[in-house]
C-alpha cells in the first residue's frame, strides 16, 4: 500500500500509465511532477485489459478518484482511442475515466509522452551520441523509439505550448541500398510478405538480423535479443555482426527522420533496445551512417543526438502533459 493518508488529502494527484509491449508502469503525480516511488510495473499478460490494472493501483494505492489521468500507448491513437499494437487491448477515455474516476483524461502515442518528457529529465537521464550544433529558441525535436517495436514523433515548440506530433513510421518500407540489404529484405518479407523497419529495428528485429545471418554463413544458434546483447560484449563474432548491420540501418533512418522533420534541438533516441546499443553505437559507426547522406551529410552534423536513459520517461511525459492543460 503507498500510504492512503499521504494521497487521499488532495485532488492534486493524476494517474499515469504508460503500456509497453510487455509491461505496463503506472505512477502517481502530483502539480505535474511524477512521483518516483508511485512507480509500479505489471506484466500484460496477466490482464485482460488496462482497466483492472489501474483500477487495482488505486486500490492498493489507497487513493479515491484522482484529478487526471493520462495513459500512454504504444500504438496508434485516433479520436482519443488507442488500439494496442501488440495487444488485445482498446483504450478509451471513457474506459479509463469509470476507472479512475479521473474528470481530465487523456490518451496519447507512447512517443508522444517521450516528446512531452523532454525538458523534464535529470541530466544523468541523457547520453550524448553526438554534439550537434547550438540551436535557436523554440527549434524542433525528435523522438525515436527503439524498443518492443519502432516509431518516432517530432517535437514542436509553438504559442500555443508544445505539440508533438504522432506517426505510425516504423510500419514504412525499410530501405535497400545494397545488395547485402536486399537480402535482409527478402529474408524478413518471408514471413508475411513485407519487410518494415520495425522489422529490423527492434527487440525482434535485433533477433531477426541474427537469424539472416546464421542463414547467410550456416553458423551460430539461435538467440532472442537479450542474449545477443549478453553476446556482443563477450565478443561473439556473429552477435556483433548483427549489431554492425543493426547500427548501420538505425543511422540510416535517423538521418532519413532527421532530413524530414529537421530536429535543430536534437534526435532523442529511447526504448530497451537504443539503451542496450547505446554504448556500441561509437566503434560500430552509427555517426558515418548517420551522415551518409551525400551532399547532405555536413548538415546533417548540425543535429546533437542523445539516448534517453530513463525508463521512465514516458510518465513523466504524461504529467507534463496533463499539467500543460490543466484548468
């Protein structure tokens, strides 16, 4: 139980919750600022829906009905309803609202919150890829999700307060520039007959880039993800392989990202995977592939680059979200 004194005394508090593929997080904030030890995550498998999730973390909370309640999802989000990638999940306002008892409600992309974490984050909770250059008051963001699955939302400063635009990006064709690429592509189109950069570019994609290759040189055994992590600092030779291409396509598309939505105040890149790679992306070229771009690839040095190391940054994305509308 958190404590049904410490919450029950004020309307102050707001629920958040942000579903992953795996696991769903929900907290408590209060006056926008998220409250660390509220933090408890829940393996969706294990329910049916998010409601009895949030309806059960008030109840051990021993909080009655809070202010607001803001969900973050990791799929695509249209009229206010998120229909889970992954899940067999559909979120509504309402839904959330009967269980919450929450009278301000509001369901955003999983990136969007990521967009609306920034500016709110410790500084221990960035490391820095690539410096950029210096940018003007009000310059435009991105975030880029590389987890569970792959997705990415530009990040706009306007009068109005902060936009953050949603996009469903990791469903587009991946990109063929050599015949090494053409392969892969062919390799991953085998299963339903299309090869998505979420395909390549996440925790599975991680896997199936491994498994193209065990195909190409008829070595190696299968591995999830995980332990293709725990390989490649052991220095297992097809396990960086794997990372080498894997780095590879991932600068590629940030660059692609980059040149469309022109982030001068940097590309945030976050999720499990871009955290497990992060320390790897230096020796494995990440920034030659970025700025291989032609007569672009000057430019492209002008956007700093960092990873998000908070877990948690798509809470407090949440609260900053319901504390910018509030009233």
């Amino acid at each position: 139980m958190l404590g049904r004194e410490r919450w029950s005394a004020e309307m102050s508090l707001t629920l958040l919750a942000d579903i992953g593929g795996t696991n769903t997080r929900v907290a408590l904030a209060r006056e926008g600022r998220l409250l660390p030890d509220t933090i408890r995550r829940y393996p969706n498998d294990h329910h049916p829906a998010l409601e009895p999730i949030l309806a059960g973390y008030l109840a051990e909370a021993g909080a009655g009905p809070v202010a607001g309640a803001c969900v973050a999802a990791a799929g695509p989000v249209r009229a206010g309803v998120a229909v889970m990638t992954n899940l067999d999940w559909r979120i509504t306002p309402e839904t959330v609202a009967t269980a919450t008892g929450a009278t301000r409600v509001a369901v955003l992309n999983d990136l969007q919150a990521q967009g609306h974490a920034l500016g709110t984050l410790a500084p221990g909770a960035l490391r820095q890829i690539l410096p950029g250059a210096p940018a003007a008051p009000g310059a435009s963001a991105l975030v880029i999700g590389v987890g569970t699955g792959f997705n990415a939302a530009p990040v706009h400063e306007t009068p109005g307060g902060r936009l953050v635009v949603a996009s469903e990006c990791g469903h587009v064709t991946l990109p063929v520039r050599s015949d090494e690429d053409l392969r892969l592509m062919q390799f991953l189109a085998a299963g339903h007959g299309f090869a998505s950069v979420e395909d390549a570019l996440s925790g599975r994609g991680l896997a199936a880039i491994h498994a193209f290759l065990r195909a190409e040189t008829g070595h190696g055994a299968p591995r999830d993800a995980a332990s293709i992590v725990t390989a490649i600092a052991t220095g297992d030779m097809l396990a960086r392989a794997t990372l080498r291409i894997f780095v590879r396509l991932l600068a590629g598309i940030v660059g692609d990202l980059a040149l469309i939505h022109l982030p001068f105040a940097g590309v945030y890149l976050c999720g499990g995977v871009a955290r497990a790679v992060a320390p790897h992306l230096a020796e494995t070229g990440f920034a030659t592939a970025l700025h291989d771009k032609g007569r672009f690839s000057d430019f492209l040095a002008a956007f700093p680059v960092a990873v998000i190391e908070d877990d948690y940054a798509a809470l407090a994305g949440c609260a900053a979200y319901l504390q910018a509308r509030r009233g």
